[in-house]
C-alpha cells in the first residue's frame, strides 16, 4: 500500500506537471514508477517475510525521495530537499515532513486504540520502549498521501517559505510557531477531501482513513477478514 502510494504521488506529478519537464527529468521519473510498479509486485507475490519486506520497503523509499527535489516547483535553494534526514531534521523539507509524520502517528495511535489494538506492537516496526510500532505500521500507507502531498502543497502554493524555519545550533532545522500554525489548518482542511475507498466503495474523508484502517485491521487479527486490505489512493 506505502510503495503504490508513493508511486500514485509521482504519477500525479507526472500528469499534471510532466509537459514542464525536461525530456531527462521526465524519463527519469517514468523509470523510478516502473521500479517501483517492480517492487510492488515482489512485495505482493514474493517472499514475504518482514526482513523482506523492509528491504523493498527500503529500496522504494530511496527511490520515491530521489525524485522528491522534481515534485517541489519553487526556487529558492533554501527550499530544496536534500535527502530524508529525521532527528533532527537538516533542511526545512525534512522539518515540514517530521512535524505532519508525527500529526499522523497521533491520529493512527489513536484510532488503534479505539479498536482495542495495542499501539506499542508492531508487525513491521520492531518493538522498543515507549515506541508506538503499530501506528507506525499503519501509517506508512497513509504518508504519501495526508503527509507528503501536503508538505508539497504547502511549499509550492507558497503558504510556507524559507523564513518559516529556523537553522539551529549543530544544524537542527525547525519550523517557526507561525509556520505550525498554518500547517494545522491546512492539516485540518486537507482532511476533509474525500477520496474513494477502493474496499468499502465509497467516498470517505481523508481525515477518516485511519480509523477505517484501524477497524480493517482489527477485524484481520480477529479473524474476520482473510487479509488486511490496504488503502489505495487514486
């Protein structure tokens, strides 16, 4: 589900935006989709032990971000992404994806513990003290999505720009508070979207997709559905 969203992100630029780009830069995209489309196929059909698993996931991730710098539309070099840094974050890029991550994790902990799932026992994420591993699991499907294409909104629209973040000692990059506050309303309104559900075939809003994966989920472990069905967006 993560590897087909990152891929549907890219894809989407590649509709909307790939007549602007060099014939290089498009080609270069093109390729990194039909990796990936690889990737999901041995994730689906191949070995699927989780050590696996976490490879393609892997593999997919450096691929998806080494054509992030294409999606951002903006110019100022300030605003560039230089490679998926996290704690701490070492470009305003990074700052911008870490704080929308951890919305992210707050609403999938929650909606695991609505359905009476543990957070702290992952699948995927191993298991550590006071690490929400399950959340983690969930969320990855929903990161592309409700995180990344929000960040890239967020830059390319212009609502945040370079003096929204701050460089500080031992090169920590964070946003400023003014800058948190305009991500949360964007936050709260992107939520509100609503894309189709390709296994409830429906429409539902985006801010509810954690809690419908969070149920699906439960109703696995449980017993009551063969397989977890991932979200797909389209």
């Amino acid at each position: 589900g993560k590897v087909a969203n990152q891929r549907a992100v890219l894809m989407r630029a590649l509709r909307d935006y790939g007549t602007e780009y060099t014939p290089e830069t498009r080609e270069r995209v093109e390729q990194t989709t039909h990796c990936m489309a690889r990737i999901i196929q041995q994730a689906e059909f191949g070995d699927e032990t989780p050590d696996t698993l976490r490879g393609l996931e892997g593999e997919a991730a450096s691929l998806y971000f080494g054509q992030f710098n294409v999606l951002i539309r903006v110019t100022e070099p300030e605003m560039r992404f230089r490679g998926r840094s996290r704690r701490p974050p070492l470009d305003a890029v990074n700052a911008l994806l870490s704080f929308l991550y951890t919305l992210l994790t707050h609403e999938c902990r929650s909606a695991l513990e609505s359905v009476g799932l543990d957070p702290a026992v992952g699948f995927l994420h191993r298991d550590r003290p006071g690490r929400p591993s399950l959340a983690l699991d969930l969320m990855e499907e929903m990161r592309p999505v409700l995180a990344d294409r929000l960040a890239l909104s967020l830059i390319n629209r212009r609502q945040v720009d370079p003096k929204d973040f701050e460089t500080r000692e031992g090169g920590a990059v964070m946003m400023r508070d003014e800058a948190r506050r305009t991500v949360l309303t964007a936050w709260q309104e992107r939520k509100r979207d609503e894309p189709r559900h390709a296994f409830l075939e429906e429409t539902i809003p985006l801010g509810l997709v954690p809690w419908v994966q969070a149920l699906l989920l439960a109703r696995h472990v449980r017993g009551d559905l063969d397989a977890y069905p991932p979200w797909f967006w389209s």
